[in-house]
C-alpha cells in the first residue's frame, strides 16, 4: 500500500519532495503556472506540520549539460511569488554546498534545487547521483505525476535510501481519477481523443474498446481515419503509415460494439500557417490544395449531443489547432458544453498537455472534474501500463 503525507510524523523533519515543474516559459518567465500550483497543497501540508522542504525538478531535456535557459531559478521566483516567502535554491543539486544547505533548513523554511537533468545521472537512474540525492532530506514524498512514467534517480533510484516514503497530494489526486476512479466507471463512457498523432495513442484505443461506449475521435488523427473509410480529405494531415492500423481499430470496435464517431465537416486552410478560415467543408469534398485544421459546426452539434449523453468523460487531445486564432473554436465549444455536463452530474476528466494548456487558454481549467498534470504518464496509466515509480513505492 502507498502511503500519503498522512502516515508521517512531519514535525521538525526534512521533506525531499520530487516535483513536476517542468512548465512552459516564455523568455524567462513561467507562462503557465499549473503545475506548480498544483504541488502547493503538498508543501503546505509539511510547512503547517513544522517540517521543511527540499524540491528537485527536471525542466526540459539538456541531457545531462547545463543549460542556463533550462534553469529553475524562473520556477523558484514564480513559487516564491505563490507562497509569498522568500526561498533558497542552489545551482547545483548535487553539490556539497547544496546537501549543507537542505542539512541546515530549520523548519518552515524551502529549498529548491537546480534542474536535475543538468546531471546524465537523473535520467541513467545512476546509484551513485541517488544517493546524494536522498541526502537532501529525512522522508521522501513523490508528487510529480507527470515522470511516474519514467525510471529515473530523482522518483525510484532514491527510494532504497529512505526508511519512509510516500506520495503527496497531487500524485494521490491523479491515482484516485485516473487509475482507482476509472477502474469503475458510470456508463454510459464516452472517450474524446484529440491532436495529431495515433501512434501515441494506439494502447489507449484497445484498452477502451473494451471499455467505452463511444470513441469520438477529431483532431489531425481523425484524418488518418477518414482517409481509412475512403473519404475525400484533400490536403489534411494524414498518416499513411497507420492507415490499415485504423482499419483495423474500426474493425475491433464493431466487432466489440464500441462506436467509433469521427468528424462529418472541417474548418480549413490552404496551410497551418494561413489564418483565413475556409468552410465549413464536408469531410466528403475537402478541397485538394486544403487541409482540415478543426473541426465543424455539424461535427461539433453531433458530438454534444453523444457527451450530454454520457455519465463519463475522458478527454485527451484538442479538435484542432486551438493555438491559431480561427481555428480554436471546436476545442472551445467542446470545453464550454463539457462544463455543462459537469454541472449535470457527469464526471469529466482531462488528460494530456495540449488539452490542459487549451483549457488555461480558454479560463476553464478548473471547472472540470479534473484535469491531469501529467501526459504521457495519464496515457500509460489508462492504458493499462503500470508506472515505474508507482510500482517502486509498492515494493
């Protein structure tokens, strides 16, 4: 069994909390700061409890060099703002002055460390990097859900070096939707898949064929499956290399009794990078020099009906490309009728980083039943896979 903050005598110890701050910026500055706001309940509890806290963190991918533009100092100020008090961090998060420091907290106090992928040994999951790591603090807590996928020094390598460790608040958040909740869902189920990509996607399709009533499907994939019916999608992204994939996805579905909906109309453009919305265009005579960048008022009517409908939700991937003016409006429209049904009773959760940044984008981050910090981790999870660090905790 996994324990949580509640199983620990907080007061007066060290907290090495593994945290996702992994954040989009824009400069030097956090432009989106979810993923630390998240965390904030798990720090509060050990700061209210009389402990200290030590955070490590990855940003980005420098693969073991150091990368000013990839440093956590933006995410220390941003944090710093949040709790308003002051901060200490070190430049080095394995370094002899950075271990005195964590040794000298007095509690209330907060250390953040630099980026952990600064060092080729966070992601090698290197014995001797873990070590130092642990040093940092007395209890380990893992609360960044968004690595639980991965096999690293900072979430498993580190645990054979603590008497006690645990998950915070957010890593519980996200097991109990994702993984408790959804072992058990209200029917009838209803799963949005969005973006660009199916390959990504493939094992959370077959889990859920099993599982889902209906599997609405928009997006850039949702051409690779038209294009698999023969319909006529002029210049849209498609995959060539996963059309008879897509056969064979829509094959199982029938056979298991699963429908799969696809888009009926599509916003276009002569480009992604071409702002002058075309359409709505029938899926059925897509212009060859046009591609689909959303989806359509008719597709949009057809899939709020099947939503209002459905008791459960599970939304990973936009309708369209939401980041060009003229082209978000399927993800939007998508995410106001979604609120609806939350205020109806439905449960709706969101997973995917594309779909939370849509929903900051749009001001509805928080009227969902909840929405993942966490990708490629949520991905695995639904689809079956156990998560490296979770499974570290349970040994």
């Amino acid at each position: 069994m996994i324990k949580t903050l509640n199983a620990f005598d907080l007061r007066g110890k060290n907290i090495l909390i593994r945290t996702d701050f992994n954040v989009p910026m824009d400069g030097e500055t956090v432009s989106n700061n979810f993923r630390i706001k998240a965390v904030l309940p798990t720090i509060m509890t050990c700061l209210d409890a009389g402990a200290a806290v030590v955070i490590m963190s990855h940003m980005g991918r420098p693969k073991g060099t150091i990368d000013n533009d990839l440093s956590l100092i933006p995410v220390g100020e941003e944090l710093a703002g949040l709790l308003e008090m002051p901060i200490k961090f070190s430049d080095n998060c394995i370094s002899t002055d950075s271990i005195d420091t964590s040794i000298s907290l007095k509690p209330g106090e907060i250390h953040l460390l630099e980026n952990l992928r600064f060092h080729a040994g966070e992601e090698a999951n290197d014995m001797e990097f873990s070590s130092q790591l642990a040093r940092h603090g007395q209890l380990f807590i893992n609360d960044a859900f968004g690595t639980a996928h991965r096999s690293h020094a900072s979430n498993v390598g580190v645990l054979p070096y603590f008497k006690n460790a645990g998950i915070g608040w957010l890593m519980d958040k996200e097991l109990n939707y994702l993984d408790r909740f959804m072992s058990r869902p209200k029917t009838p189920l209803t799963l949005i898949l969005g973006g660009a990509k199916i390959d990504t996607k493939l094992k959370l399709i077959d889990q859920f064929l099993d599982k889902a009533d209906n599997i609405i499907i928009g997006g850039g994939m949702a051409f690779t499956f038209l294009k698999a019916k023969g319909k006529k999608v002029g210049g849209s992204l498609v995959d060539g290399s996963m059309i008879s994939i897509a056969k064979d996805i829509m094959n199982k579905a029938r056979v298991k009794g699963a429908k799969i909906i696809l888009p009926s109309d599509a916003l276009c453009a002569l480009s992604l990078k071409d702002n002058i919305q075309e359409g709505p265009c029938s899926i059925d005579d897509i212009p060859d020099n046009m591609m689909g960048l959303d989806i359509g008022p008719d597709s949009m009517r057809r899939f709020n009906t099947i939503l209002g409908n459905s008791k459960t939700i599970l939304w990973n991937g936009p309708m369209g490309v939401f980041e060009s003016k003229g082209f978000e409006s399927g993800t939007r429209e998508m995410a106001i009728h979604l609120v609806s049904c939350v205020t109806s009773g439905s449960k709706v959760i969101v997973g995917g980083g594309d779909t939370a940044a849509a929903l900051e984008q749009f001001g509805l981050m928080n009227e969902m039943t909840h929405v993942s910090t966490g990708g490629g981790a949520s991905l695995e999870l639904l689809s079956g896979n156990s998560l490296p660090a979770i499974t570290a905790l349970r040994k």
